[in-house]
C-alpha cells in the first residue's frame, strides 16, 4: 500500500506526495513506538506529579501566607507576580492531566485536571480539551487547528489581509508586539472560558465549572479586599494576570508558530505531521519553566507520556530522524521567540497599505 508523506511548498505549508523509498513514513512511528515502549517510557510516574503538586501547593499557601503579612503594601505586586508563576505551573499539571499524563484512570485524571483548572487556575478545563484536542489531531493545519485561527494575532497571511482598523495597525507590527500582548492572554484564556460554559449548545460538566471558577474567584477578590486597599487589590489581580498570560503563551507559542504550516486538505501520515510541525526547545532548566511543553515532538508522539520521560524519548526519536533523514527541530529559547517573532513579523507584512512601499515593509 502505498503511503504518504509531504514536502514544503513554496509558502511553507506542507502537502501531500509519495515517499521516494519503499520504507512507508507510517513505519517510522512503529518503530519509534516500540522502542519507547520497551524502554518503559509510557509508565505513569504518579510520584513525580504528587512531589511537584506538594511543592506547589506549599509556594501557594507561603504566597497567600506572605500576603497577609505584608498587608498594605506595594510589595504586594511581587507576590502577585510569585502568584502568576505558581498557577501557571499548575496549570502545566491541569494539561498533563487532560492527556491522561499523570494518574493511571482516565477519570481520576479528568476529575484532577476539572479540579485544577477550573477550581485553582480558573480556566474551563472542558473548554481545553475540546480545543486542544483538536490542535494535537491537526497541529498547524489551515482551517483544522484552532490554534491558528485569528484571534488579536493572525498566524496566517490570508487572516491578516482581512485586518481593519487598529487590528490592522497590531497586526503590521505583531511580532514586536508579541510579548506586550502576552500580558492580556490571562484574561483572555478566563472569559473564553466562562462564554464557552455558556454557550448554547452541550457542555460537559458546564454547571460544575462554572461553580468552581466562580467560587475561585469571589474566594480570591475576597481575600485580596480582605488584606489590601481596593486600588492595590485591582493592581495585585492586573500583575497577577499578565504574569500567567506572559507564562502561558510564551511556553506554548513556541512550540509550533513559525513551523511549517498544512495544507487543509494535504493527507499526513501521523509521524511526519506530528514532527515535521514540531519545534523542540533545548536547554537548562527549560524542562520545569515549561511544564515540559519543551519537549514538543515527543508530547506530539505521545501525547500520554509523564513529563519526566519525555527527555529520554526524545533521544529516541531524534536518533530515529537523524539516521532516516528526517527533519526534527531543535533550537535553544532565544531561537525559538525569535523565530516566532520573525515569522510573525513576515504574516503581518500581510495587512500592509497596498499602496506602501514594499521595501520599506520589509524593513519595518
């Protein structure tokens, strides 16, 4: 049977074609497959996860602790920074939990997951599923994976045509403005949430999330009224947002924008989609900032596998790719944003004036 693989068109997006050897592209998963297997990579590591909640939940409690010591104070804004850090990790562990990373049932990890995104991190952990879901069976498929349909940013040139007005304007300079951006994804991920559990239409569990994201909140605005004035309070919870926004979408954007994008209708053996959109992300320490989203082309593959195996099965697959020729992307932290900044910067040249000077917009 003949099977399929891609090569990159002109515009970076990737379609369907015939392999020129007889090996099959479907074969290269297999394989990796049955060496992650039997090297014992897809064990659960439930011991990990238990240390690293305890730690966690120690940071949360110290930070909660520590604000009601230091009472009115300016200082506050460095625990609210601190508390930005602390559920942005957590909600690396709400992900593992949606993939059925951490413990061994699939409902005992829905019902962790439920609990830490909705009831800790005040996100609908229904609503990321269902969208993430979706990204992992297509990562960067034109008019398949949510996770480049436009939102402020516009991920493909054809959406930042469509750019009007002060959209127009952000989306001419989007890649310098990626990061300052960042700082509203906090709340963007909570109202999204809260007007997917609204929407008209089925929602698992919608009554009981909306309980735990109501309650989260009315119980932290309680506290920070409690402990500061209103207006330290309003800028506690404005640090406190733009310190996750700026962890989220830093740890997850790299990953795949400025990687090649699919064709809508290109047919992909799921080895070659899965790496070849892929971009892994290498070195100290960038494993636990992370949450182990570092590690792309692996999640990817194994989308169930504990964070702590992740490491040696990239190894795995890297020495796979390398021996048959295959293109796996690694880049260190500063490569990567900078690639998304590059190629941010190239889809927003898109929205220019037709009238502008071509020279200068590629200079801008």
């Amino acid at each position: 049977m003949t099977t399929m693989t891609a090569v990159r068109s002109s515009q970076g997006e990737l379609r369907s074609t015939t392999p020129p050897s007889e090996r099959g592209a479907r074969a290269d998963f297999r394989v990796v497959a049955k060496a992650v297997r039997d090297a014992g990579l897809l064990e659960r590591r439930v011991g990990f996860y238990a240390w690293l909640m305890a730690g966690l939940g120690v940071a949360l409690v110290g930070l909660l602790v520590g604000s009601v010591l230091l009472g009115d104070s300016w200082f506050q804004l460095l625990i609210a920074a601190g508390l930005g850090i602390v559920l942005t990790q957590i909600a690396f562990i709400a992900h593992e939990a949606s993939h059925r990373q951490v413990l061994k049932s699939g409902p005992a990890n829905d019902r962790l997951g439920r609990i830490l995104a909705a009831g800790v991190v005040g996100i609908s952990h229904q609503w990321w599923m269902t969208k993430h879901s979706r990204h992992h069976a297509n990562p960067n498929q034109i008019g398949r994976d949510p996770d480049i349909e436009i939102d402020t940013i516009s991920f493909l040139p054809s959406d930042a045509k469509k750019a009007r007005g002060i959209q127009r304007w952000v989306t001419q300079r989007q890649g310098w403005l990626f990061f300052p951006l960042l700082t509203f994804e906090g709340a963007n991920l909570h109202v999204r949430s809260i007007i997917t559990l609204l929407e008209r239409r089925p929602v698992v569990g919608r009554w009981l999330e909306l309980g735990l994201i109501a309650g989260r909140f009315a119980l932290l605005i309680t506290f920070l009224l409690l402990v500061m004035p209103p207006l330290m309070a309003l800028a506690f919870l404005g640090v406190q947002l733009a310190v996750f926004g700026i962890g989220m979408g830093a740890s997850f954007a790299p990953n795949h924008k400025g990687m090649p994008t699919v064709s809508r209708d290109a047919k992909l053996d799921f080895f070659t989609k899965q790496v070849r959109t892929s971009r892994n992300i290498r070195g100290w320490g960038t494993s636990a900032l992370m949450g182990g989203l570092n590690y792309q082309v692996e999640h990817h593959l194994f989308p169930n596998m504990a964070r702590p195996h992740l490491r040696a099965a990239s190894e795995i697959v890297r020495a796979h790719c390398r021996e048959h020729g295959i293109t796996y992307t690694e880049t260190n932290m500063v490569g990567a944003y900078a690639s998304v900044i590059r190629y941010l910067n190239r889809v927003g040249l898109a929205a220019r004036d037709p009238f502008e000077c071509p020279m200068l917009a590629t200079r801008r």
